[in-house]
C-alpha cells in the first residue's frame, strides 16, 4: 500500500470507531451505519484530493490479483 492509501484507510476506520462510538452501536447490524458512513468520509477526502492533484491515490503498482483454484473433493 502507498503511504496515501495507508491515510485513507486509517480515515476510514478512525471516522467509523468514533461514529460508533458516538451512535453506541452494538453488534453487526447496528455497526453498518457506522461502517458505511465512515468509508464515505474518507472516500469523499480522497475523491477530493485527487481531484485537486490530478492523481490517483489508488494504483495498480500494489495490487494483488487474486487467484482461485478449484479444489476437488475426493471421497
């Protein structure tokens, strides 16, 4: 990961804890609002800086492709 794509993900998950906490939310079902209020922020924040640079902080430089093989099962 780059050190961007480090920072939005920290963003994320910092916006969502304190949500959370804010919302006392408890268990899965109620965590989701949190969740998806969370990643919004920080999508917003790097939408926002890509747009001001002209450059993309989420590249294909790090990504890890990922491969499936299918297992059979013997009996």
């Amino acid at each position: 990961m780059s050190d961007a794509e480090l920072v939005f993900t920290a963003l994320a998950e910092l916006s969502t804890r304190q949500i959370a906490e804010t919302m006392q939310a408890k268990g899965l079902i109620e965590n989701k609002i949190p969740a998806k209020k969370g990643g919004k922020i920080a999508k917003n924040a790097r939408l926002e800086l890509e747009q001001k640079t002209g450059k993309k902080i989420v590249n294909k430089e790090n990504f890890l492709s990922i491969v499936r093989k299918n297992k059979k099962i013997s009996k």
